[in-house]
C-alpha cells in the first residue's frame, strides 16, 4: 500500500534511502552518503511530498516530489526487483502531469528503468557535489 509519508517513518525511509543510496551509486564513495543523512532527515523530507511503500507494517520504499520533480525514488535493496520501484513511480506519475529527474549517467540500471517507464534524456550536467555526470530525464 502506498500512504503518505509521516514523521514516525523517518528512520525506517532513511535507512532505507543510505543503503540504497551506496548500493547504487558504486562510483560515489560511501561517506559522501553518510554525510548527507543529515540533510536528508532536515531538509529534504520535511520539504518534500514524500509517500511510502508499505507491506506488512513494515516500509520498503518511498518517492518524494517537489514541485514536478521527482527527486527521490528509493526501494529497500532487499525488496528490489519486486515491483515496489515500478508501483512508486505509477503512483508519482498519477500527481502529476508530467515529471523530471535527475540520475548519474552512471547508474545504468535506474536509466534504463527510467526509459522503460517512458522517461527521455534531455540533458546532461555535472552533479557539483560529486563531480559525476549526471541526466536530466522527463516524461
């Protein structure tokens, strides 16, 4: 079931979003993860429309949107694979007409779910706090 975000999820949707995070991004050093829970947890969550993925009382996924943005989609590492990613993006799709993302070029695997989803690349950038390439992607 996919629910709104509330205040009691917070720890359970940050473990989630560090473990990803690293598992993902093996190009990205593990402590640039770990320095940015902080912002995480008091900036990025409590500005966002985050909603979570929930199954047996327990979270295994979020996607947070601001403005048209979908600046966080993140699934246990566990659970991926499962469809959880998939259901997340649905749903993010369905509160907005259309929507942007950014990915690092080197995440092979999220682009390519992305293009699956019906995401275009239509720009590409340098991420200023890793210094890794990363694209713009709309739908």
């Amino acid at each position: 079931m996919i629910r709104e975000y509330r205040s009691e999820d917070r720890e359970s949707v940050l473990k989630i979003w560090l473990r990803a995070s690293v598992e993902a991004h093996c190009f990205v050093e593990p402590f640039f993860w770990h320095e940015r829970l902080k912002d995480m947890r008091d900036q990025y969550l409590p500005n966002s429309e985050t909603y979570v993925y929930e199954q047996a009382s327990k979270i295994l996924g979020f996607y947070s949107l601001v403005d048209d943005t979908l600046a966080a989609l993140f699934v246990s590492p566990q659970a991926q694979g499962s469809g959880i990613g998939m259901t997340l993006l649905q749903d993010a799709q369905k509160r907005r007409e259309s929507l942007s993302l950014s990915v690092y070029k080197d995440n092979c695997r999220a682009i390519g779910f992305y293009h699956r989803c019906g995401f275009a690349i239509v720009d590409e950038s340098t991420d200023p706090h890793t210094g890794h390439r990363q694209l713009t992607m709309c739908c």
